[in-house]
C-alpha cells in the first residue's frame, strides 16, 4: 500500500517548517525537516575547517556523516545555513542523500504518511506526493520573522543583516543548476506574508485536507 506524502517546499524562514511539523502533529503522520541534512553536511565541513563551496570536502563530509551532528546546538545558526546552502548546489550531496529522503517517504515511521520540507521536495524528491505546498513570503517578513527569533536568542545581528543573508541564501537555492527551488506545476502556493501562524495553518490544513480528501 502506498502511503500519502505531503511535500511542503519554500525558501529560507517562509514558516514551512512550522506548518510541515503542525501538519504532521495534526495527522499523525511522520515529518522530516531534509534542511537538517543539508545543514548536517555544512557543519560537519565548517567543523573540519574546509570550505564548504568546495565539492571534495563536501564530498569527504557527506561520506562519512555523524548523525549526532543532527543534534548539535549549532545546526540550526545562519553560519550553518549559509554552509548548508552552499553543499546543497552540489550535485553528489544531493545524491547521497537522495535515498534517504525517498525511503522516509515510503516507509516513514508510524505507518501512516510523510510530511517532507524542503526546496526540492515536490519536484525531485517525491513528485508523485499526494498533495504540494509552496509556501513563501516577501523577502522584508521572512527577515523580519528571522530577525526576532534570533533576537530573542540573544543575537546581535541587525534586521538589514539578517534581510541580506536571506536574500543571499534565496539566490543561491534558487539559482542554482541543480535541483533549484521552484514551485511544483502542481503545488498549492501559500503566501504567509500576511498571515499570522495559525491562520498559515489553518489554511495549510485545509489545502491538505482537501487534497487528501479528508475532512
Ligand atoms: O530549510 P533550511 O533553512 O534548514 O535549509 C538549509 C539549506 O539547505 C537551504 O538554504 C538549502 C538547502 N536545502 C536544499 O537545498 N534542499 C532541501 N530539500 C532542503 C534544504
């Protein structure tokens, strides 16, 4: 039997994360967050003092992947993002982690369906997924957005730093040769830019509902 997948795809800091792991808690189906991986790889070539633009040390990285690195209190810093979003325009890290990605969607844990995030999700990695979500917002919210959480944190950085870094990071996915981020022919777009988070959900629920035809 065939499983549902959910493919929820968008730039840096849109709010698919929230909504793939509220969709997720909602339906009980199992989610995984594949910017992880990405950003595993960029960490492990930062912690190694290698340049992460480069394709051996990515590839070295890649090969022999800590997974504890999933958990490391750095995963989730912008310098890892920046890392991450450099490792994933090349082209043999997305290929080992293609099969991963793959066999959480068919086999996730739970038995019951998949919510994947990512760039790439409904047009390379599960193109067959029952239902797509594009999510994304104007550049100027998703720093805004980015800009409070990090202070919050006790960040220094300024909102014009953190909009430049986000701008930065949306035209290297974007533009690159492999795998770019793009909408799905037949993904759902989801503008969260004037949305508060639970009405992105609410709406986010109802697009899956629909597409899933549940209710
Ligand atoms: O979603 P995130 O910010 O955690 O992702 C970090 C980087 O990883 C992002 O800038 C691009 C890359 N990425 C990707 O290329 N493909 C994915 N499916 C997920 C993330």
């Amino acid at each position: 039997m065939t499983l549902p997948v959910i493919a929820i795809d968008g730039p840096a800091a849109s709010g698919k994360g929230t909504l793939a792991r509220r969709i997720a808690q909602v339906l009980g189906f199992a989610h995984l967050d594949t910017g992880r991986l990405y950003r595993a790889v960029g960490l492990a070539v930062l912690k190694r003092g290698e340049d992460p633009t480069d394709p051996a040390a990515a590839q070295r990285a890649v090969e022999a992947l800590d997974l504890s690195l999933l958990e490391d209190p750095d995963l989730r810093s912008d310098t890892t993002g920046g890392a991450a979003s450099k490792v994933a325009a090349i082209q043999t890290v997305r290929d080992a982690l293609l099969d991963f990605q793959r066999n959480f969607a068919a086999h996730p844990p739970g038995g019951k369906g998949a919510v994947l995030d990512g760039r790439d999700i409904g047009t390379i990695i599960c193109p067959d997924a029952a239902v797509k979500l594009f999510v994304t917002a104007s550049p100027e919210i998703r720093a805004k957005r980015r800009f409070l959480e990090l202070q919050a944190q006790g960040s220094t950085r300024t909102e014009e730093q953190v909009l430049t870094d986000i701008q930065t990071r949306d035209a290297r996915d974007s533009g690159r040769a492999v795998a770019p981020l793009r909408q799905a022919g037949d993904a759902t777009l989801l503008d969260t830019t004037h949305l508060d988070i639970e009405t992105a959900v609410a709406r986010a629920l109802e697009i899956v509902r629909a597409g899933l035809g549940v209710t």
